[in-house]
C-alpha cells in the first residue's frame, strides 16, 4: 500500500498469475516458478472471471452472495490500470501490461495521433502485431492441455480476443444456461482449462452503481450461477472464481471536466486511459508544465506522474521497448472518488456512475476464490 494506493502483486497474486498457477496445477508448468500462486493439483480447472467483482465489494456486500463469501478467498490484485481490456489479456497471457501492451481501455498508436479503444479496437490495428507474445492458453494448448473460452459470441473475433485469449477453443454462450452447458462439456476432459466470462456486474455498475439494488440483483444472480456451476462440475474439476477489477462510484461533484477546466488541455496533444487513470499524451517539450497544471489543479485528488516514474514504480510491471510510447507522457492516477472527465470527447463515459482503472484499494484488490 502506498499513498492510498495498492500497488500490483505481479509475480506473486495478480490475475495474471492466475492461469500459470492452474498450468503448474494440471502438471503443465509454463516455465520454471513462474508464479508464486499456487493451487491444489486438479485434473480440469475452471477459472470463472466475474467482471466488476472487487474483493471489497465482495466483503461489504457479502449478504448479497452468500456461495462466493463463505469460501475461503486468496486476495490478489489486478494489473494496472485495473480496467477490462488490460485484465483480460494479463489473465490469458500471463504477462504484465508492460509486456503484452494493452495499457489501458484507450492508449495512443505510437506515431500517430489516434486512441485505439483496447475494448471496441480498430480494424487499422492487427492485434497479433499489437501483443506478438504467445499467450498461456497458447501454451498450455501445445503440451496438450484442452484449452477453452466460453463466452459471448459477439466477442469470438474481437481484437481483445485475439490478442489475449489466442490458443483457446472459443464457445459461443449468450445467457446462463448456454454458459453453464459449454462449461460442462469442455470440463468433461481432462487435462483442461476452461476459462468463463460474465461482463454483467461490470455493466451494471457502470449504469446504476455499486450498492444499487440493480447491482445487488446481478450479485446474487451470479452467486447462484457460480454455486450452481461448482455443483454441477465432477469433483476432479475445481473452480476458481476471480474478477478483473473492482468500482468506485464518482458522483457528478467528484468529476473534474478539461472541458470546463481548459487549462488542462495546455500542452495535451491526446487524452486516453479513462477517467481513472489517464494517459496523457504531450505536445514536444511540454512534459513539466502539463504536470505542474494538473498537480497544482487536482492537488490531493490524484496524483500526476511521469511516464519514467511510474515505469520506476513498477506499476506496469516490465515495461518491452515497443511498449514504452504507448503510455502517457503523464499519468493520472486518482485518488478516492475522483473522475476526470471530458464531456466533448467522451461524453458517454460521463454518463456512468460506477467506474474503475485508478489504483485505491476498491478497484485494485480481487478475489481469487478456489472450490
């Protein structure tokens, strides 16, 4: 913990130590030690990622899931930023942001003055050329490990997809029992791996907001699906339910807009990330005034870094040279419920309540539960 924030566990109890800690589990080993997570010996797992379920959120809201808050819970932590895009691609590469490059839910194309949305991508980016790396599915599929995702079938060709999940047998399952059924069948082989997605809580909480009843409903609607699902698996598979991220709600009065603030555009070429965690991206030379600006203006409601300080830091984890121009020249990482907004260019991420990607403690730490 440090300033407020909780730093990333890579190596140790990050999601994207999860699918290598099941690899060594299976009797497939990635590498040697890759991870210092370790899980019981299994011939399947079952990784359910719930997106949107902090381990925080978890603990304050445990009526509301009874299955998930009795089993014992291994708190891990999300890379950073903690945001969809870059998680999922951790957890099916086993790599931090810094090397498989998506970092963030936008990032700057180096040499040009393009967003890439890591999320929606674009047709002009190859995601193979964009994170080149094999992934852990890919490997585990190679030492003969069944390798599956089963998620929704817009996403079977998605860049995300591509370039995180690549080397898994993808299922197409668009409500809860499609799920469940392609979970059952793809965990009736052994050895194997199979990977389940839910986006709902993220989506919900992004419309209503943490705590509201909606996103209570869509909690225990995923407690019974998970409980169900562990009841319906052999016992020679075990099933470990995790989360990319966890949410904070930012109220309209907690929301800094550069659009009101101008400012804050001095010196700013691009603006990415999210409202979170922004990268910003720096006209030659202007670096150390867009930085005085923005920690004079936000003071103690975020806090401004230099793209050098945070690779010191180690937020990113190793950060591959074709990386590097992808971060902002600045960083903005904020603190409690602070968002910073602009309401001309991203007017409809200032339509949500709930959001996420900074480094405090509710969007940082994860649960990492083993049944």
């Amino acid at each position: 913990m440090t300033e407020g924030f909780l730093e990333p566990a890579y190596g140790s109890r990050s999601l994207g130590d999860v699918v290598p800690a099941v690899a060594a589990a299976l009797g497939s080993p990635l590498g040697p030690a890759p991870t210092a997570l370790s899980l019981p010996e299994a011939g399947g797992y079952v990784v359910f990622l719930v997106d949107g379920l902090g381990q925080r959120l978890l603990e304050r809201y445990a009526h509301a899931a009874p299955y998930l808050s009795e089993i014992a819970t291994t708190p891990g932590t999300a890379g950073v930023p903690s945001t969809t895009a870059t998680s999922l691609t951790s957890l099916g590469t086993g790599l931090t942001p810094g090397q498989h490059g998506l970092v963030g839910f936008m990032a700057r194309v180096p040499g040009t003055d393009k967003l890439l949305n890591h999320l929606f991508w674009d047709q002009d980016v190859d995601p193979v050329e964009w994170q080149p790396h094999s992934t852990a599915f890919d490997r585990l599929a190679a030492a003969g490990v069944h390798v599956t995702a089963v998620n929704r079938r817009a996403f079977a060709d998605s860049g995300l997809t591509r370039s995180g999940h690549r080397g898994a047998e993808f299922v197409g399952a668009d409500d809860a029992s499609e799920r469940l059924t392609g979970v059952l069948a793809a965990a009736g082989r052994s050895p194997s791996l199979t990977y389940v997605y839910d986006g709902d809580l993220d989506h919900t909480g992004h419309k209503h907001g943490v705590a509201s009843t909606e996103w209570l409903q869509e909690l225990s609607a995923i407690d019974e699906a998970a409980e169900r699902m562990r009841e319906s698996l052999p016992d020679s598979v075990r099933l470990v339910v995790v989360a990319d991220h966890g949410m904070v709600d930012s109220p309209q009065e907690s929301r800094v807009d550069v659009d009101e603030d101008l400012e804050l555009r001095n010196g700013v070429l691009l603006m990415g990330g999210e409202a979170r965690f922004r990268h910003l991206y720096c006209r030659p030379g202007a670096v150390p005034d867009v930085m005085h600006t923005w920690q004079d203006l936000l003071g103690d409601r975020a806090r401004v870094l230099s793209r050098d300080d945070v690779i010191e830091r180690g937020w990113f984890g190793p950060v591959e040279s074709r990386v590097r121009a992808r971060l902002g020249d600045v960083m903005v990482a904020c603190h409690g419920d602070t968002a910073v907004v602009s309401t001309r260019d991203f007017a409809y991420e200032n339509t949500l309540v709930g959001l996420h990607g900074s480094l405090t403690p509710d969007e940082m730490s994860i649960p990492i539960i083993i049944d």
